[in-house]
C-alpha cells in the first residue's frame, strides 16, 4: 500500500512539520505501508532551489500513482490542494492514521512511548 503524505510544510516551522511528516512516514512504514514524503523535497531545494510549481508537479504525479493519502493536521494549502487532486482521482484521503493501516496496511502499528 502506498500512501501519499499530505500536511504543512511552509507554513510554521519547516524543519517541525518535515518531522512530523517523517515521524508519521515512520508509523506506517512499520504498519506494512510505503509512504511517500513530499516534505524531503525540503533538502534537495536547499541545495537545487526550484519554483514552487514544479514541487508541486512532482507532488502531483507521485500522489496520482498512490493508493491513499494520509492528510496530517495544519494549516496547508499545498495539502488541502494534494487531497482535492487525490479526490478526483477516486483515491481515499484519510486524516486518522489508525483508521488508515487498519483498513489498509498489514499490521497494527507499533505503540507509541
């Protein structure tokens, strides 16, 4: 199961929410899914700065080839837009990560400490 990760990313602290985008890609990984993470296109633009746009075309090509996204909390409209693209593509957006490897992924998700 591939799932798109959508949440903020300009909006507050960047290198905080390129965590929780990885903090979460961590939980569902070792759920049994293979997540995607816009949100390392962080560290190539540091070093290979490009426009927005193209970020966001390249978040809309992989997101069209996932089976799910998995919307985290925050103001983003990036996110807002990535999950409208994922709706009319008929593919499920989800906001819970429970809901989301319970009915999708192959195993429970390790608790957390």
């Amino acid at each position: 199961m591939r799932v798109y990760i959508a949440g903020p990313y300009t909006h507050g602290d960047i290198e905080a929410n390129v965590n929780a985008a990885l903090q979460t890609a961590s939980i569902l990984f070792d759920a049994g899914c293979f997540p995607y993470v816009p949100h390392l296109s962080h560290y190539w633009h540091i070093k290979h700065p490009r426009p927005y746009e193209d970020w966001m075309n390249l978040d809309k090509e992989w997101l069209l080839v996932c089976d799910a996204v998995l919307r985290i909390p925050g103001y983003s409209p990036g996110a807002d837009l990535e999950c409208l693209w994922a709706g009319l593509a008929n593919i499920p957006i989800f906001t819970d990560y429970h809901k989301l490897v319970a009915q999708l992924c192959q195993v429970e998700p390790k608790k957390e400490a």
